[in-house]
C-alpha cells in the first residue's frame, strides 16, 4: 500500500519528501552535537556519548578550533541550514511554486554547504586526527542535498549546462543514488586508509 502511495505522489512531491526525510535526518544530528557541546561548557572533562576510543571520538573535535570556524559552533549552521530546507519541503508538499532565481540560491547553498563539509572532512582526518559520527551523519546528509537539489536544477531546466557537459549531468540525473553513493565510498576509503593503523588492530 505505501509503495502504491508513493508511486501516485508527483515526482516534485517525491524530491520534496527526500529534501523532507535527509534534511530531518541532518537536523537531529546538529541537535544532538549541539546539546554534546553544551555538555562540555557545563563540564569540560565530560565523556560524550560518541566518544567509543581513540580515533571515533567527538569530543575531540567538539573542542577544537575547526568546530567552531565562523566564531560559533558549527551545528548551529545545521541547525538553520536543514530547518529552511525542511520548510522548503514542506512548501513544495502544500503546493507552492519556487522561482528559478530561488532555486539556484538553494543550488549555491548546497554548494557552499559540500565546500564546507570537504573542509570539515580534512580537518577532522589529517588535522584533529579524530572522527565524529555525527559530525559524518550531517556530511552524508549535505552530499546528498547536493546531488539530488542538483538533479533536480537539472531537469527542471534551472540550470542549464554548456554542451561539453550534457553528457556529465545527464549521467547524474539518470544515476544520482550511485554519484552519491561513489562519494560516501571515497570518503570511507580515504578514512578507512588514514586510520588504517588503528583499525587493524580491532581485528
């Protein structure tokens, strides 16, 4: 019965429950880092919940200067980011219509947001030397906004790409799950690599 619901839902009202169902998932995790890092302001030598050993360790990164890059803490960003996204959602749910100009602004965010996330990436792996998972959970998160709100720009003809391209972005609109899925895996090789000297001995 849910899949014969989903398959009468229109193909915007499908975008509009992933953009729904990812962003709530982001939005759970800036709430729990930021209710992680207020536990550490109340008490600085505290054991976080994801703090599991040596290398899986948020309080590590919690504390660092990176966690807080613009003068705040980072999940706060989370926090405003995945909740405009959820309302966008919402919006296309209850039948409202977006600009293309808007579009591309929620293009460039998700941009901005990866660009951000990439950042967060090397500083947590070759700088921290320590890993979040719920840190990870909003990356997977931002990367899949990306590609679908991408996808999306493409075939709605908000964005229309230079004939060099066509083939690149046909390919991501016919093959999204497996772009974002090749992205989650590069980034795993490239921990599994970097720790590799600590999860061997786990074996």
């Amino acid at each position: 019965m849910v899949k014969a619901r989903l398959n009468k839902l229109s193909s915007n009202n499908k975008f509009a429950l992933v953009l729904v169902s990812a962003s709530s998932i982001g939005l759970a995790a800036s709430f729990i880092l930021t209710l992680e890092k207020l536990s550490l302001l109340k008490n600085p030598v505290a054991v976080l919940s994801c703090d599991l050993n040596p290398v899986v360790s948020c309080g590590s990164v919690i504390v660092s200067k990176q966690a807080e890059a613009f003068g705040f803490a980072n999940p706060l960003i989370g926090l405003i980011g995945f909740a405009v996204i959820i309302t966008i959602g919402m919006g296309i749910l209850a039948g409202a219509k977006y600009k293309r100009w808007f579009w591309l602004g929620l293009e460039a965010g998700t941009v901005l947001g990866v660009v951000f996330c990439h950042w967060l990436v090397y500083q947590s792996v070759f700088v921290i030397q320590a890993l979040c998972p719920f840190c990870i959970v909003v990356w997977a998160v931002v990367i899949a906004l990306l590609v679908l709100v991408t996808r999306f720009n493409l075939q709605e003809g908000n964005i229309k790409p230079p004939k060099g391209l066509k083939g690149l972005s046909g390919l991501l609109v016919r093959h999204a799950w497996i772009v974002i899925g090749s992205w989650y895996l590069i980034i795993a090789l490239l921990i599994l690599n970097h720790f590799w000297y600590y999860w061997k001995t786990l074996f």
